[in-house]
C-alpha cells in the first residue's frame, strides 16, 4: 500500500542484528529472492550518520531492487532516530523498503513521518514483528510487480470461425428442447467446426460384424474402445483395443471386449481410427454463475482425475493467456518430451485452446464442453472425444469488463 512495486527479485539487507540478518537472508533465499547486497550488519553503536550512510549506499546500488532493513534497539542511537534514518532514504529512493524493527508493527507514526515537521516527500515504511513476516510481504509485493510488467500479449483471434453458424446450431437445439440437453455426435462434431476445431469421428457398433464394417470405413488402424463411463480413460486400458490392423483382430478384439465387460453393462462400443501417440490432455469449458464462461487445461489421467492439477482462465484469452494456461499444471513437462519422449507442438495445442475460448466467450448457452482426450504429439494435436451440453444461460452481467484490455 504505501510502496513501489518492485521492479525484480534483487534485495539489499541492512540492520545491525546479526541473527536478524541471518533470518531474513534465508527467509529470502527460501521464496526465490535473490541477494545482491549484504546482508550487511552495523556495529550495536552505530549512530544516526553511519545507519543514513548504509542505507543510502543500499537504495542507490544498481543491482537492488528492494530494501529489506532489520533493527534491534540500538545501544547508542535511539531507535526512533534509527527508524528515522531508513523512513529518509526511503524517501530519496524509488524502490520499496519493508522494515523489521523489534518492539514495532504496521506503520506506526515514526515510520510515517507524522510524529515530526518534514520537507520533501514522506513515503510511510511498514515495519513486521519477524524478518520471514517481512519477507514474505515482499515476496508477493515482487511477484504481483512482475506480473503487472510483463507482456500481456494480444487477443486471440482464430481464423475460419463460423460464429452464425454455431448460433443457429445451439438456438435450434434451444428451440426444440427449451430447457437443454446434450449435443448429439452430430451436432458436437457441426458447432467444433464452425470454430475450426476438426472432432474425429466415431462409429458405435454392436456386433463384431458392425466392428469389421466401421474398420473398413474408417482405415485402418483403428481402436475399439468402450463408451461406458465406468471403464472410460480408467488406468490399464480396461475398456480399449488398440492399434488393430486387421479385420480378425478387430473381431478378436470385440469379442473379448464384450465377455469382458458385458458383466459391467459396460460392453458399449464404438470405433475409431488410430491416433498419433502422444500426451492426453482434457480442455473443458462451463458457464460459472459468477464469472461466466471458464476454459480449463489439465493432463488426463491422474493428474486430473486424483491430483487436481488442473488450470483456469477467464476469457476473452490473449496469446500469453493461452501459454500461461497450458503451462500453468505442474504436470505441463509431459508435453516437453518426458523421459525421451518428443516434445509435442505446443503451438497446435494453443491453437485449440484458444478457438475454445472463443467458443465459450461467444456462446453463453454452451453450459459445458468437455474435450478429452485431445492428444498432443510432435505433429500437432488430435481431438477424438467431447461432450457438449446446451442449456438457457443467465445474463453475463460482465461481459464488457472480461473484455477490458
């Protein structure tokens, strides 16, 4: 509140505690502050003088980009002249200083300069009661400066998008069923490609005679997979066949497929072609009351499914947005190429997240969209699953400020 941002991560310790600069130097190295000056600790007798001389020489050095000053009641200076001193140079400098003084807290009216007459310009110093208090305050202060000096990038804009087309889709869904329902493959596969978003298609099938046809259709390879909650995306592949290249395989495949899971209620099928191997990833959007439309990115798998790991961003997304978003979940270095694995195209895959936040942003009666898995590889990305949900949206009462840039 009453200081600069920080311009980086560079810190000056001051004071004339040893432990107390001991304490703050490892509570800055602890959160990722980097020390470029000190920790420098003035004799116990150190007068007023000596206290201005130091602080001064910390605020004008080049590699400081903020001051951290630590204090016990000195044994011949005064203490209210020593918080004097650190509240003048602050005053002479652009960059901010938080101060640890036993025996103070907040911003008491010696920090403030209110206590005395002063010329010049005055800038309050907040004292903590511990140095890792201190640190921590700017820490945050530090990172919220970064973040507010960094490039915010520009608004996304996909080409080939049908914004009419999608409309007319999501009003005649509307307009039949008023209070919503789900999107038929159908109509999922029409509302992606007005956003340019290509859905592989599936074939359900029932026999393995049906199997065999949609193999053929389709080309092989292809994958037989179950479409029943209970076994889909779960560990081991329960519910899938893959990489099928022949039309005996495919059979073998069904048939063991359905002894398997028929006992489940979970022998429901449908096929499709054989993807590039490469990392799943899920990217869902929903119509939040409060905030209205949210894009979310995570890794399938555990990582959503147990752990959470799992990104949000409001749209209307800028290009930077998009990158954050991606490598927002700790388990992103999957996509770089794990354990040899190749990196995957990260740019194919920004691209699909962006065209879904156009989607979301622009269509407000799409409740929810689940793709997953989008399959990320070094040759791009491939979509071969989503669920599509329409429903009548309450009125976005923030569209313009989600806008604002």
């Amino acid at each position: 509140v009453h200081q600069p941002l920080p311009r980086g991560p560079r810190v000056a310790i001051v004071g004339n505690s040893t432990a107390l600069g001991a304490l703050t130097a490892e509570a800055c190295v602890s959160w990722g502050l980097e020390i470029t000056h000190g920790p420098l600790c003035l004799p116990a007798e150190a007068t007023t003088a000596e206290f201005t001389t130091a602080l001064d020489a910390a605020f004008e050095d080049e590699s400081v980009d903020s001051v951290l000053t630590c204090f016990t009641p000195p044994l011949v200076t005064r203490g209210v002249d020593v918080a004097h001193a650190v509240v003048d140079s602050a005053g002479r400098s652009e960059k901010p200083c938080v101060s640890t003084f036993l025996g103070m807290r907040g911003v008491t009216a010696v920090l403030s300069g209110q206590d005395r007459e002063v010329h010049g310009h005055v800038r309050a110093v907040p004292a903590y009661p511990m140095p890792e208090d201190a640190v921590r305050s700017l820490v945050a202060a530090t990172r919220y400066g970064q973040w507010r000096a960094r490039e915010r990038g520009e608004l996304v804009n996909p080409s080939n998008v049908n914004r009419v087309a999608a409309e007319n889709i999501v009003e005649r869904i509307l307009a039949e069923t008023p209070a919503g329902r789900a999107l038929t493959p159908t109509e999922a596969h029409t509302l992606l490609a007005a956003y340019g978003i290509e859905l592989w298609p599936t074939i359900p099938v029932e026999t393995a005679d049906e199997a065999a046809a949609a193999a053929q259709h389709l080309g092989y390879p292809i994958v037989l997979k179950s479409t029943s909650p209970t076994v889909r995306h779960q560990p081991g592949l329960a519910g899938i066949r893959l990489d099928l290249g022949t039309e005996a395989s495919v059979r073998e495949a069904f048939d063991a497929l359905s002894l398997r899971l028929s006992p489940l209620d979970a022998d429901t099928f449908v096929v499709q072609r054989m993807a590039t191997p490469g990392v799943a990833c899920v990217i869902r959007t929903a119509e939040d009351p409060l905030f209205g439309p949210v894009v979310s990115f995570s890794i399938a798998g555990p990582p959503t499914d147990l752990l959470g790991d799992i990104g949000h961003r409001i749209p209307p997304l800028t290009d930077v947005d998009v990158t954050d978003l991606i490598s927002s979940v700790k388990a992103s270095p999957l996509l770089d190429g794990y354990r040899g694995a190749a990196p995957t195209d990260r740019a194919a895959l920004a691209d699909l997240l962006a065209r879904v936040s156009v989607l979301a942003d622009h269509q407000a009666d799409v409740a929810s969209l689940v793709i997953n898995p989008a399959i990320a590889h070094p040759g791009g990305v491939d979509v071969l699953g989503v669920e599509i949900v329409v429903a009548p949206a309450k009125t976005r009462k923030d569209g313009e400020r989600r806008a604002l840039t």
